[in-house]
C-alpha cells in the first residue's frame, strides 16, 4: 500500500504541474455548465446556448451528455467558485475559457487519472505479478500513454478508466477472497462508469462472463452464494439504470431518450465499415494506439505471457477490449472527433497496459529491455508533444476540407504526432499550460513548484524502495499462489 500512496502522490503532483485548466472540447463545457446548475439553482437546466444541449418537454434546455461527470464535478465547480471570488479580476477577463471554475473542475480527471494508476499497481500485485513489474507499468500507464493528456481535461474519459478500472480490481479480489464486499464495490465502479458515460454499458457483458465464469466454474457455488452474489454485483447497476431512465423521462419525456442516442438515431450513428474503425484504431497515422502510445506494442506481446498465467483472465480482458474496438469501430465518428488520439480507447489502457506487467514478470533479455526502453522513451515525448503543445490550431486546418482531413487520419506525413513533434520541437508555440492560457506568474510558480516536488517524491521512493525499506525486491509468493488457489483463476 505504501507504493501505491508514493505512485498517486506522484502523478497527482505530477499532473498538476502539466495541467492546462481549461475547457477544449463542447462536451466538457456542456457537462460543467450542468454542475453549475446543480451547484448554484438545485436543478439540470442549462442555457440554450450551452453546447451539446437540447429542449425539454418543459421548454427549458439540457445537455445531451449523462449526469454522472456533472455530479462529480460539483465539489469542484464549488472549490473554483469560492477561489474566483478572491481571483484577481484581469485574469478573469484575459481569456474567457479560463478561470479558477474551469481549472479545479480539470481536478477531477487529474485525481482519476492518479486513481487509475493506483488500481493498475495494485490489480497487477494482485496477480502475483513481482513488485517491480507492477510498479514499471504503472509509471509508464501513467507518463507514456495519452491519459496523461485526458488527465487535463474535464471529459468523461480519465472518470470512466478510473471506474472500470475498479471494477476490475473489485472482481479480481473477489475472485481471490469470496468477500461480497468487493463484488459490491465492482458494481458501484461500473455503476458509476455508466453515469458517468452511458456508452461504458457495453462492457457489461465481459464483466458479467467473468462474474458467471467464477461462479460455475469448477464448480457451483450454492443457490444461496450465487443469489448473493449476483445481487450485491448488479443492485447497484440497477440504480444507474434507474437514474438514468429517471433523468431521461424527466428531461425529454422518454426513459429510452439518453439525448445523445435518441430513439431512430441509433441506426445512421453505426454506419462506419468496421473495418475502416478497427484498421483506424491500430494502424492508422492519425487514430492508432500504437502511433499515440508505442508502449503498447509490447505491453500486446505480453499477453501471450498472460495467457499462459491466467488464461481465463486473458479472455476476459480480450472481450472487453474486444467489444470496445467493435462498438467504436462501427460509430460513424469514431475518431472521437477533433481530439488528442484515439479518444475512446483511452479506457481500455490500463487493461491493454496489464500485459506489459506479465511480459516484465515472466523475464526479459537485453534486447526486451533495448525493445521496452525504446518504446518508453518514444511514448513519453509524444505525450509531451500533446500535452505542450495544442492540437487545435493544427486540427482545425486539416479539418476545414474533406480531402486534408482524410490525410490527417491516413498519411503518415500529415498525422498529428508527427506534425506536433515538430512543433514541439521548433518551439512554434507557447506551451500548452495553464500558466501560459491564463496568463498567470502565481501559476507559473505554482506549477513549477509542483513539477519539483513531484520529481523529489519520485526520487525518494525510488531511493526508499532500492534500499528494501518500503517494499521486498522478490516476488511475493503468497499472492501468486493464493491466487492459483481460486476457482476463477487456477
């Protein structure tokens, strides 16, 4: 547990000094404006001029996207609201997209980003994976795929990776212990991962072959455990059904009417050729995971490891990536829009990121390590090119005509990580940092500060963990062999 307080102060500190504190996209913007409505009038009407936002049955307006990242985002719209009022009054009218509301509500995907990587730590020393490789693939979850980037932001993503990533995690120690306590805390994660982002329901059926798998397999529970388990697993995914069927029938007068899938729109939304999505998701210059985050590539070799270890694990974490790819594969937009990367794949890294763990554990030669470094290294200078430099002015022009927009997504000449590693290295662009969008020489300070502690709580650890003071260098035995002990798993 130590290492997983030293890994979330960390990225925690880490982040805050990468932080840009504003809004990029109209979801965001949307989602704030409905916590600011809950925070200040009690209620989930917005203006009509709020993006993303549609009438009601009642004449007033409501933003399409689901209420969960706005409920969340509360505690914080009321933190940014209280530092606004003794802000200093120019910053507020330098950039109107920037002030303290937007910057602490940009928190909540800095604390679930620093979640994720926590759960990531732990679910790999769950499997009985050595310490060092549980602590490795969290730090390069965490500094060398684009979560980093998501974890700037006020979007659905770093909330839904934190919440399926403690599904996960709640399963996984179900399955070692039989503690119902952790299956009711895997369906809270999921339950909140459909609020908050109601697309997240299509992981469902991975969740649930592998709930079904641990019951039945080898053999049967018991009436009375199985009627246990199920209920404490899906009564709090029937209340985020419930909710959300509540706030659809009061807002637009249909239970059936998520506002961003309406009744008959279904249809001409999932009408991109599969295989254009799922080519675009892995091999396309301007989309692909592997393009965004080299560290895949190995972190995909390492499940063969995997599967050699857990095979039903690995089945499970192939269905639910699985179902990810196809359902998003087929969304006519299923480049996420004008956006940093492959935006919808942002959840199913820290699963993708497992198998990096296994391959570390199982040994490497030289020439692994030659192939993991470079990949590590690659990695995390295209997360800073997208988290110092914007992509917006370079996205808007390729977006502008049809024919320049199908070369930012196929031509490798003209995808964004190349483009911006060349900006990034000219320097054509003040970084993309709160302290320049504000502009502001306390954030300036404030960041810099962050930044330094940050690189001292990483040394430390490392220093306290070489020196065998916070955690063993070997494998810890007990865990790997009272997990070979379960049904699911052995």
């Amino acid at each position: 547990m130590a290492v997983a307080i030293w890994l979330g102060l960390f990225f925690l500190l880490f982040y805050i000094a990468s932080a840009r504190g504003t809004m990029s996209f109209g979801d965001d913007a949307s989602m704030l404006r409905v916590a600011r409505s809950i925070a200040t009038q009690a209620s989930v009407a917005v203006p009509p001029d709020t993006p993303g936002s549609m009438r009601g049955i009642d004449g007033r307006y409501y933003s399409i996207f689901n209420i969960g990242q706005s409920v969340l985002g509360v505690p914080f719209y009321l933190m940014g609201a209280f530092a606004k009022h003794y802000s200093d009054p120019h910053l507020r009218d330098v950039n109107p997209a920037a002030d303290p509301i937007t910057y602490f509500a940009c928190l909540l995907g800095i604390l679930s980003a620093s979640g994720a990587v926590i759960l990531l730590y732990l679910t790999c020393v769950e499997l009985g994976f050595c310490q060092f490789a549980g602590i490795f693939t969290a730090l390069a979850f965490g500094t060398c795929t684009f979560i980093w980037y998501y974890a700037q932001t006020f979007m659905t993503e770093p909330t839904s990776t934190f919440f399926l990533s403690l599904t996960f995690y709640g399963l996984l120690r179900f399955t070692k212990n039989s503690r119902l306590v952790w299956l009711l805390v895997s369906g809270i994660g999921l339950s909140v991962a459909i609020l908050v982002r109601v697309q997240n329901v299509v992981v469902l059926p991975a969740f649930a072959l592998w709930l079904t798998l641990d019951l039945w397999m080898p053999q049967w529970r018991g009436f009375k455990a199985t009627v246990a388990t199920v209920t404490a697993w899906s009564l709090p995914l029937l209340v985020s059904f419930a909710v959300i069927a509540a706030y659809d029938y009061l807002r637009l007068g249909n239970a059936m009417n998520t506002g961003l899938y309406r009744p008959g729109m279904m249809s001409p939304l999932f009408l991109n050729p599969l295989y254009m999505g799922i080519y675009g998701f892995l091999l396309s210059p301007g989309e692909s995971i592997f393009w965004y985050a080299p560290i895949l590539a190995p972190a995909l070799y390492g499940w063969r490891f995997l599967w050699k270890k857990y095979p039903q694990i690995t089945v499970v974490l192939g269905t639910l990536v699985g179902i990810y790819l196809l359902f998003y594969s087929k969304f006519i937009y299923w480049w996420g829009g004008g956006c940093w990367g492959p935006r919808y794949m942002v959840q199913m890294l820290p699963f993708l990121m497992i198998g990096l763990a296994a391959l570390i554990d199982y040994g490497l030669g030289l020439i692994g390590w030659i192939v993991i470094g470079t990949t590590a290294a690659l990695s995390l200078f295209i997360q800073l090119t997208g988290v110092l430099v914007s992509y917006i002015p370079y996205v808007a022009v390729m977006a502008k005509r049809p024919e320049t927009f199908d070369r930012y997504l196929w031509v490798p000449a003209y995808s964004p990580v190349i483009v911006q590693a060349k900006e990034l290295l000219q320097h054509k662009y003040p970084y993309d940092l709160a302290y320049n969008i504000y502009p502001s020489e306390f954030l300036f300070r404030f960041q810099l500060a962050a930044l330094l502690v940050s690189l001292v709580v990483f040394g430390g650890g490392i220093y306290l963990i070489y020196e065998g003071r916070v955690v063993k260098h070997e494998r810890e035995p007990a865990a790997a062999t009272t997990l070979a002990n379960t049904n699911f798993i052995k």
